[in-house]
C-alpha cells in the first residue's frame, strides 16, 4: 500500500501528517492507498505557493494560457487508459464507465483551451506581455 504524497510547489512531498484516510477499492474493500490529511503547515505553504504562482499566471497572455491547457489534453490523452484504470480502482466504476468519464474530462480541457476565442469582442485583454 503506497501513501499518496502532496503536490506542492511544483514537486511531490510526504506529508508529515498522522492522520490518513483510507483509499479502498470498493468492489473488494481493499485499501489501495493512504491519502493524508494534510497538516496545517502544508497547507499554508501550498496556499503560499499558489498565490506566488497567481502573480505570473495572471499576466500570462490568454493565448499561452490556452497552450497550456493543450498540452495538458494531450497528456490526458496520452495516459487516458492509465486514468481510467485508477479512477475505476477507485470509484469502483467498469472500466468503461471510467473511460468515458476521462472523456468527458478531456473535453473540459478543450472548452477551457478555447475560451481565447470566446473572449473575443470590440477589445481583448491581455493578449500578450
């Protein structure tokens, strides 16, 4: 059984927590993972981290904002049975149900890469830098 780390501040770290929360697989009940219930530290210094990043993201232009979320499809593409396979491990979904519930998501990635589009009118703010 693995632990499941943090994501913070661009890197993946164990939590100092002693509290966890049991991931299972609900066909047998199994707990497949340990999800830790993040101490307050962490989540200040994830809260912290993300308002320093706020500061660059918001004056990154629509257009490499949407590139980014491109790249971000292609990832979910890229590993879209992978996805499926866990998110099925863990909701207890068929396998299929799964996948479609990736593609649902992908196609959420792809509105949100299209919002330059949308956001178009008699002006566009930040266009670029």
């Amino acid at each position: 059984m693995k632990n499941v780390p943090l994501y913070i501040a661009g890197e993946f770290v164990e939590s100092q927590t002693d509290q966890w929360i049991d991931v299972t697989d609900p066909a047998t009940n199994e707990v497949i993972a340990r999800a830790p219930c993040a101490t307050d530290a962490e989540m200040r210094r994830a809260i912290d981290n993300a308002g320093e990043v706020f500061k660059a993201w918001r004056e990154t232009p629509v257009s490499e904002r949407a590139r980014v979320m491109m790249r971000y499809q292609a990832l979910l593409k890229e590993h879209h049975d992978e996805i499926a396979e866990i998110l099925s491990s863990e909701t207890g979904k068929t396998f299929e149900d799964a996948k479609g519930d990736v593609w649902r998501g992908i196609e959420v990635v792809e509105h949100a890469a299209n919002i330059p589009s949308l956001m178009m009118g008699e002006t566009v703010e930040n266009v670029a830098r």
